[in-house]
RNA sequence: GUGGCAAUCUGAU
C-alpha cells in the first residue's frame, strides 16, 4: 500500500491523476486496502485538476468505509478555497464540526482562514481565529501567518505587527514567512524605514533571511526606484 | 534513460 500510494503522490504531483486512479484499481485488485494518504494524494490530485465532483465522491466514499483523515478533509476543503468555491468550503467545515474521524483541526481552520483572507473578509477570519480557541485548539504560527498576511494585503500593517505582538505573547516566536510577509507590507506603503529596522530585529532573532525575504525587499526598492539600496542589499 | 522516494494550511514575482 505505502509503495502503490507511493507512486500515485507522483502521479498527482506531476498531473497524472488518471494514472495514479488506475494504478489505484491495481491496487485494491490485488486485495490492497487503501488508507489516509491514498485518499488525500488521489483528492488533491482530483482537486488540482479541477476534478471537484469526482474529490467529493471520492472523499464520501472513503469516510463511510472509514479510510478518511482530517488530511483528506483540509485538501478538499483546499481545493474548494482554490477555485474560489468558499461556501461549499464553508460547509464541508461545518459538517466536520463535531467528533469524528475527519473533525476540522487547526491546519482545517487555518485553510479557511486563508480562503477569507484572500477574498478580504478579514472579519471572517479572525472569527475562525477566535472559535478555534472556542474549540480547545491551540492557533499555530500559521494561523497567525496566515493573518497577518491577510492583514498586509490590505495595508493594515500596523495591525499586522500588533498580532504579531499578541502571537509572541502566545508563545508563537515569527519566523522567516512572519517576517517576509510584514516587510512585503511594509515595502508595498513605503514604510522602508520599519522594514530596515525589522530586517535589523530579524537578524538579532537569529532568523535566516532566505531567497523570498530577499526578493521581497529588492522588488520594494526596484519598484520605488531606490536601485542603490537593492544594490546595497546585495 | 527528465530527480522520484507517500498526504493537507501561511510569505516575494
């Protein structure tokens, strides 16, 4: 099974769901039974390729033999957000409320949260924020990330960092995406002033700047002008 | 004879 699913991740990764469905027939002839990663690999796979009707069946078949993880929840729901279907999204939540095999989990909450986000309804969001607490789940980084990226993209940084503020005071340390993400804002309203100094608290945290937080500052400064700073950077 | 070693969420273009 691991070595049949196995090959199907590729298969899906690269495109091939139909492969990775036939190979998934070869499978269970042989008297193989199929478990969480066959079902999240073939869903994602069905969702990349816009396949939602056949996710969805699939995804249905898989909870009544008992075969589903909250995994195969969160992909779906994913490949619902991804093509902007959010209320269907939104209502396989609800139904994975309560205690079950696939009831919605943190990274769950987190993948609506980033759906809203990017729709820009940051009131939604942070309500999933504040339920998931309600729920007896502990928000990670990436639910905070996640966030404070919604709230750069519409300019509103200063309530950005403030989260970033409230995260840290809930044990969540920013990391590389925390702080790409605030100077991304940052730079986007000209701030360039906090963002160096933020570059400057980055490396006192300790925190690999890598090629994303690069780019980042290079396209704030190239798109302002600033072309000796970007070299400087460099 | 195309890098593959099993799944889901967040950052730049």
């Amino acid at each position: 099974t691991v070595t049949f699913t196995g090959i199907m991740g590729v298969l899906c990764r690269k495109g091939e769901v139909e492969k990775a469905l036939k190979l998934y027939d070869v499978m269970i002839g042989r008297g193989l039974k199929p478990n969480d990663y066959t079902c999240s690999i073939l869903v994602g796979g069905l969702c990349r390729t816009k396949r939602l009707d056949d996710a969805v069946n699939l995804f249905e078949k898989m909870v009544l033999n008992g075969y589903a993880s909250v995994v195969c929840l969160n992909t779906l729901m994913h490949g619902f957000l991804e093509l902007g279907r959010r209320e269907e999204a939104t209502k396989l939540f609800k139904e994975n409320l309560f205690f079950k095999e696939t009831m919605a989990d943190v990274v769950s909450h987190n993948t609506l949260m980033d759906g809203f986000c990017k729709t820009g309804d940051l009131i939604a969001a942070k309500k999933l924020l504040h339920d998931m607490k309600v729920r007896g789940l502990v928000p990670s980084l990436v639910s905070f990330n996640t966030l404070v990226s919604g709230l750069c993209k519409r300019g509103d940084i200063d309530r950005a960092l403030d989260l970033v503020e409230y995260a840290v005071n809930n044990g969540q340390m920013p990391d590389v995406i925390t702080y790409s993400t605030l100077l991304d804002g940052l730079c986007k309203v000209g701030r360039f002033q906090v963002a160096e100094n933020l570059l400057i608290q980055m490396h006192e945290n300790r925190i690999e700047v890598d090629v994303v937080t690069y780019s980042t500052i290079l396209n704030g400064y190239c798109k302002t002008g600033q072309l000796q700073k970007a070299q400087k950077i460099l």
